[in-house]
C-alpha cells in the first residue's frame, strides 16, 4: 500500500521531514516564498494532513479545493487565520504545538524597544554611512531605568515581558480584562490599572494581547490620543491590535516618539479588509521606527522544536490516536 500524503506548506528543517519519512510521503516548500492558491492546491491534492505556518489561512472554501484533508497540523500557537467552525463541519481535525514562543517572543519584545528608544536603527545607518569619526553629541535616547512601562496583555507573553524588564530599572503596569492573581501580580511585580491610565501614563507602552473581535484596532487614533506625549509604542503581538495609520499620523505630530513592532497588519489574512502593506509612512527612512519581520519565535532550537511537535501530531494522527494539540477533536467527534 502507498503510503499517506502529507504536505509542508512553508520551507522547513531536514530533521522534520526525515521524522515524518518513515511515515508518509513528504511535500514541502522549497523556498521562503508562498504558494499560490493555486499551487497551494495542487501540493495538496490527495493529502490526508498538511502542516501549516504563519503565512496560511485556511476557511472554508479552501477545504472544499482539498476534499481528502483530514488533519491541519500547524507549527504555530494562535489560529488567527484558521476558521475552526469550517474545519469542524468538515471534519477536519487541527492541532497546535504548545507555547514555545513566549520566551522568545519577550526578549524579542525588550530588544526592540531598547533598540527604539537607543536609537539603534538610526546610529547603524549613522556608522554605516561612513559619517562617523568618533563621538559627537546627538542620537541622544531615552532608558528604561526609572521608566514606567506599560504592558497592554498580561497573557504568557506579558508575564514573560515583566520577568525580563526586571533587571532594568524600571516600574512595570499592567491591563487585562483577567488581572493576575496577587500571588503573580507580586510574582512579577506588575500592577493592575486601567487601560486608560495605563496609555495616559506610561513611558513605554508594550501590546502583548491576541487579536480578537474586542482587541482588533484597540490602539487605534483615540488611543493613542491617550497616550502620554513622547511614549514609545511597541507590538509584539498581533499587527491588527494597532491602527497603523493612527501610529504614523502620531509619529508624524510627534505625539509619539517612537514605535516598534514584530508584527503587522498585512499578516492577518483572515481580515477581508486589512491593508496590503505596511504603512508606507513607517518605512521612511527618517522615521522613528524599528522593525522585525515576525521573527519572534525567530530561535533555531525553538523553530526546530516546533516543527519536531508539528509533525509529531501528524504521526499520532497516522497512527489513529487523537493528537496531543487537537482543540476541535470534541467538535468532530460530537
């Protein structure tokens, strides 16, 4: 008998595809590009199970185009881009590692806004010009000791955030529509306030929620209006928590004085009406701004470690056991 197909939609380690082998017929991505829907189709004709990554989105007129798809098994935590209720209803199962990427994802968050408010990006452009012949008194930053940083989310990555600002001097604030217990309020020596007291009073605000109906553009025009004058915004969460708009018209009236982000608007496929591309004013060069192309889980051994429980979920799903990251499992057997 041959064996079951399963396909790799974006380009991944050796280790992950030797481990599948023994197992299945292996398809995967090649390169760091996309496919097409329509080449995204035809890899996945006649495959039972395919793992997924950050670029897919999958609804239900993408499982009607693969009709023997049983199992999504995704190299990622959230499933912004997957419509659960459709992979119900047509029985397909999807599965998502544990959390990996908070560590990461939190020193990510400190290394940009120390990058934003050290002007990093502009020194690095300053030196590499050849321009520079020592010392000179400009560039001139601001610090995070004796700062107040803001953590909009006190989530994994939240806390994860907090543990790592410890070192640095600062005061840590915190909201969240499910405040800490005060065992880990103390824990992580975070208060609770509001979120307007938060935006109105922060040095440093930092976005650590996931994207939902209730937080899709909460730091929108009138947020930021909030704002204190001269904070720094940074986004490690998801791009359409922030109206990116909104943040280069407050860049622009100097209302902001900086802002960072991993992650962007364009990236939420899920949302008919998101932008196709960033904010053209954010990419300026003269621009206050610091970005990473969603490199947050960006970790050799983390990213190895994800596609190794990825595709361990396959196998278990090969083998007719239920995998480990299942979270529609009840839906489809109800």
């Amino acid at each position: 008998m041959s064996q079951p197909s399963v396909v790799i939609t974006n380009k991944p380690y050796h280790e992950t595809i030797d481990f599948l082998s023994p197992h299945c017929s292996v398809r995967s991505n090649t390169g760091i590009e996309i496919w097409s829907d329509d080449e995204m189709t035809a890899q996945l004709n006649g495959a039972v199970a395919m793992m997924a990554f950050m670029p897919d989105s999958v609804d239900d007129g993408f499982l009607v185009r693969c009709p023997d798809l049983k199992l999504i098994s995704c190299a990622l935590k959230g499933y912004d881009n997957f419509d659960l209720e459709a992979c119900s209803r047509r029985g397909v199962m999807v599965a998502f590692v544990p959390d990996l990427l908070t560590i990461p994802t939190a020193e990510l968050a400190v290394g940009l806004t120390i990058g934003l408010a050290r002007n990093v990006r502009a020194g690095d452009a300053h030196v590499r010009s050849g321009a520079f012949d020592g010392w000179r008194a400009h560039l001139y930053g601001k610090g995070l000791d004796g700062s107040l940083v803001g953590l909009l989310g006190a989530g994994a990555v939240g806390k994860a955030t907090a543990a790592r600002l410890a070192g640095f001097g600062c005061r840590i604030q915190y909201f969240d529509s499910v405040p800490l217990s005060p065992g880990e309020a103390q824990q992580y020596n975070m208060t609770a306030v509001s979120v307007d007291d938060l935006l109105a009073t922060s040095d440093y605000v930092i976005v650590c929620l996931p994207l939902n109906p209730a937080t899709l553009h909460l730091v929108n025009a009138e947020a930021i209006a909030h704002m204190k004058p001269g904070a720094h915004l940074i986004n490690i969460s998801r791009g359409s928590v922030v109206e990116e708009t909104a943040v280069a018209d407050a860049l622009e009236s100097e209302h902001l004085a900086g802002y960072a982000a991993d992650v962007f608007e364009l990236e939420d496929w899920a949302l008919p009406e998101r932008p196709r591309n960033v904010e053209p004013r954010l990419l300026a060069p003269d621009a206050p701004t610091v970005f990473t192309p969603h490199i947050g889980s960006g970790v050799v051994q983390v990213r190895m470690e994800i596609e190794r429980q990825a595709a361990h979920h396959i196998v278990q799903f090969l083998s007719g056991e239920t995998p480990d990251g299942a979270i529609n499992a009840k839906e489809i057997s109800a």
